[in-house]
C-alpha cells in the first residue's frame, strides 16, 4: 500500500495531466483518480504507428518511428490533425527485431536501437507533445525471432535484447517530458499452457520492477480471449502487480461482443483480486457498437476505464493490420464519453 506521501503524488501527477500543466521529465502516469474511481474516462485517441496505407495495403515502409526521418513534415501535419479531432493519447508501437530495418521494423541487434532510430523516436515525441497530446503509451512489439510468443524455449540472447530495447526505449520516453506508460510485451499475457512466454513474463517484471518500479507500466496487455489469460496473472506478477491492467476489445462472433468481452474479463479479474483500473489500449477504429458496448460495461462491471486508444483497423477491413493513415476520426468513442 502506498504511503501518504506517495499517494500525494499520484493526485498532483493526474491533476498536472488533466488540466494540461507540464510535468517533469520522466514523470509517470499514477493510476488512480476522482476520474478513475467514478469510472468517468478522460480523453483517448489512436494507436499510430503508420503515416501512409497505399491501394494495395503496404504499410511496412512508411513506420512513424523507423522512417520520421522520411516524413517529418506528414507526421507533424497528421499529429495535428487527430489533435484537433479531439484526440488526446497515442500509442506508439515499437516494433524491433534481429534483422535489417524494414521502414517500421527496426533492427535491434545488441540490445540497442540504431542512432538514427533512437533520433527519430526523440523527434516523434517532440512532435506528439508540440501537437498538443496530454500523454502516450509506447508498447513493444518484439517480431520475428525476437518474439517471445513464438518460442519454444527461453532464449537468454534474445531476452536480453528485448530487455536492452525496453530499457534505451525507456530513456527517451522519460526524457521526453511527456507523461507516460509502458506496456513491455503488446499481447504479451500469457494464455494457459504457455510456458515459455510465463517465464518470458515473469523474469522481465522481476528485472523491471527491481529496476524501475511498477508504476509506470500496465504490464503486459492481454488480447483476447482475456478472461483465459487472468488466471496466469498472479504468477506473472506475483505480489507486485501493475496499477493499471490493459485490455484490448476486438468483437467477433466466435468471441463475443465487447461487452460480453469486458465482463468476463471483470468476472476474471475478480476472481484473482484485482480491481484496479484498465485502459483499453486497441479496439477497432471509430466503430460504435464497440463503443457502447464497453460503455455498457464500465457501468455495468463498476470498474473504471482511463482511456481508449483505437487502432487503425475498421471492423469490415480490407487490408490487415492497418487499413487507415492517419487515424483521425474518433467521434464514436467521443461520443460514448471516452
């Protein structure tokens, strides 16, 4: 349990956030507010990791962090543009592998992201703060090799890549003056049977709570089908769970709506012992069924949600992984208070 001083300074970090003061450089996003105990969200926006979709769906060269330096002049411009549509918070993929650059994959031999790379994220952030965003999640999105969720043994050398990334990652993400969260693998909670990626799990929160904390990371977010993976949480996190959990909705009709989702996953959750907040990281793009749905929800469940990034990926889609650059509308969410 926190102590009252600490607790003093989660209200002062939500209170610099949501009225727009500036705050430190490094300073975390706190976990709990009047907003987040009433269930009342604050402002959400996009996961942006694209600024072009061409006519034949290729994306893979045009990555905001990888290729900003190609773009910088459409970035800013799209930036601005979700910014005035309302949008608040970004989230920002980090995707990275043992390999040559691609345009959004970015090699991370060694544990380190290029220069170049590392001065384009910097400038991204900038960017992102200059256009008027409250905060950002950067989540990581180990591919390949480096993917955790593909392996079938644990492998130290890539381990300690991905930890390597996380940390230098982190670094510019704190230096950049805006608030902030970590989510340390995207779709990383493990389902049952998953071994590999549990230990994967839990030795990277052991490392990263003995040398950061927890406060300024959701964890490890979880897909669906959610309520499945809530039973492997306690051994992920042990006694030192995250503050905040982040869940990602995609309704389907072999996996429920995003109210039959969400409720589960509280059922879930309940189940363990853990209420704390969520944020709804991905969700798809502008639609409104989802978005009353987890309105419902929240409601019904009384458990709150902070907020909502949508990825740029309509329910009828025709290209995968993103069908739209930049993701601009978000009135469907506005509108049901997100």
């Amino acid at each position: 349990m926190p102590t009252p001083a600490a607790q003093s300074l989660v209200v002062l970090a939500w209170a610099l956030l949501l009225t727009g003061a500036q705050t430190p450089p490094g300073r975390p996003l706190a976990s709990a507010t009047a907003d987040a105990r009433s269930g009342r969200a604050v402002g959400g926006g996009s996961n942006y990791f694209t600024y072009r979709v061409d006519a034949d769906c290729e994306r893979e060269p045009y990555g905001v962090v990888n290729s900003y330096d190609k773009a910088p002049g459409v970035i800013r411009r799209q930036l601005a543009q979700m910014a005035e549509a309302g949008q608040k918070r970004l989230r920002i993929p980090v995707y990275h592998h043992r390999g040559p650059d691609s345009g959004t994959v970015m090699d991370s031999t060694g544990g380190r992201l290029a220069a170049a790379n590392a001065r384009n994220l910097r400038a991204l952030l900038d960017a992102v703060r200059s256009a008027g965003f409250e905060a950002v999640e950067v989540g990581f999105f180990p591919q390949d090799a480096n993917d955790p969720t593909g392996w079938r043994t644990f492998d130290h050398d890539l381990y300690d890549e991905n930890r390597g990334v996380i940390r230098q990652v982190r670094s510019l993400v704190t230096r950049s003056g805006l608030p902030y969260r970590l989510d340390l693998l995207n779709e990383g909670a493990p389902a049952e049977g998953q071994k590999v990626l549990l230990r994967y799990d839990r030795t990277l929160w052991d490392d990263y709570r003995q040398e950061f904390g927890v406060r300024d990371t959701v964890g490890f977010s979880m897909t669906v089908w959610i309520a499945g993976r809530v039973p492997q949480l306690p051994e992920v996190y042990g006694d030192s769970p995250p503050p905040v959990l982040e869940i990602h909705l995609y309704g389907q009709e072999w996996n429920g709506d995003e109210y039959q989702q969400f409720m589960s996953a509280d059922a879930a959750l309940d189940e363990i012992g853990y209420r704390q907040p969520l944020v709804i990281g991905e969700a798809y793009y502008n639609d409104a069924p989802a978005a009353a749905g987890v309105r419902r929800a929240v409601t019904d469940a009384g458990r709150p949600v902070l907020h909502l990034t949508q990825w740029p990926h309509p329910r009828e889609a025709k290209c995968p992984a993103a069908d739209v650059a930049p993701p601009v509308a978000y009135d469907a969410y506005a509108a049901a208070g997100f």
